[in-house]
C-alpha cells in the first residue's frame, strides 16, 4: 500500500515535471520561429542587394542602374545558381561602380534591412526615450520588450542594440552598458 502511494506520488511529481518541460520548449519554439523569420527576412534583403549589385556589374557603365534602381530591377531576369556561375566565369570583371553610384546600392540595401528589423530597433529607440539618461544592460532592455525568454532573443537584442551605437543612435556607456545619445 506504501508503495503504490510513492509510485503514485513520483508519476505526479513526472507528470509535473512535464508540464514544466512542455512550457518552456513551446516559449522556445517561438522564439526560435521568430529568429528564424528575421533570418530569412535578412536573408531576403542580402539577395535583392546581390541581385541590384549583379545588374550593376552587368550594366557596361553602371550607370543605368544607378540612375533608375526600379527599372534596372525590373529588367533583371531571374536567373539561376548554375547560369550566375556561367556568367560570372564568361563575363569580363567590370570596373569598380563611381563614388556617385554606391549610394544606390547601398540605400537599396539599407531600406531592405530596416524593414526586416524595423520592428526591434523603433522598440529599442522608444525603450531608451522612455529611460532619459539612465544606463542599462542588453538583458534588462530584452527584459522590458518582452524579449528576454532566451538567449537568442537577448542576442538579437545586443545586436541591434549594438547596431544602433554604430549608427550613433545609441552610445556604449560602458562594457555591456547601453545609455541613450544625446539630442
């Protein structure tokens, strides 16, 4: 009787356990489907600015696709790993794009990017407008977003954040220390 009342007790204690395991795996699965899609958003971005960089290549002077990003686009047939090998090998290395044409590309490739992670970097922006002068951790901003469930989602966090100090948007107060810039 003793002993089917323990057995009884540790198949609880089991089942609890579980519940607890559960839990926690399907806050993990999320978050990880959330990375996930900010790869494959980032993913996305680096291949349109592969392919506005092919056309730019292509193009005898460039120039076209500077001056018209949209149409040169438009214009770019979708091609396929092994014929971009092809034509990578068979085709003459062009010369280097002017200073004039980079911000093309390059505003292309950064309008990409901040509409993939446009989301988290105005959270953190309104987090450290809310803060004033204070500094705080990657961990307690994670925290405060509701982002702080695992590690991968702190990291994502420290990226942007550290992104954001890269673009003067955000000053490093210290080693892990975050501090709103100045106006």
């Amino acid at each position: 009787m003793v002993s089917a009342t323990r057995a009884a007790h540790e198949i609880e204690v089991t089942a609890e356990s579980l519940q607890e395991d559960l839990a926690r795996l399907e806050i993990q699965k999320q978050a990880l489907e959330r990375e996930l899609a900010a790869v494959a958003a980032h993913l996305d971005s680096v291949q349109r600015a592969l392919s506005a960089l092919t056309v730019l290549m292509a193009e005898p002077s460039g120039r076209r696709a500077a001056e018209q990003p949209e149409q040169a686009e438009a214009d770019t047939p979708v091609v396929a790993p092994a014929a971009r090998t092809a034509r990578k090998q068979s085709a003459p290395r062009q010369a280097e794009p002017t200073q004039k044409e980079k911000p093309a590309a390059s505003s292309h490739a950064e309008a990409d990017e901040s509409r993939s992670y446009g989301a988290l970097t105005e959270q953190i922006l309104e987090y450290f407008a809310g803060i004033g002068d204070a500094e705080v951790r990657a961990r307690d901003v994670a925290a405060a977003l509701g982002r702080d469930t695992d590690s991968g989602s702190i990291n994502a966090v420290r990226s942007t954040l550290d992104r954001l100090v890269g673009t003067s948007r955000v000053r490093r107060a210290g080693r892990g220390l975050y501090r709103a810039q100045k106006s």
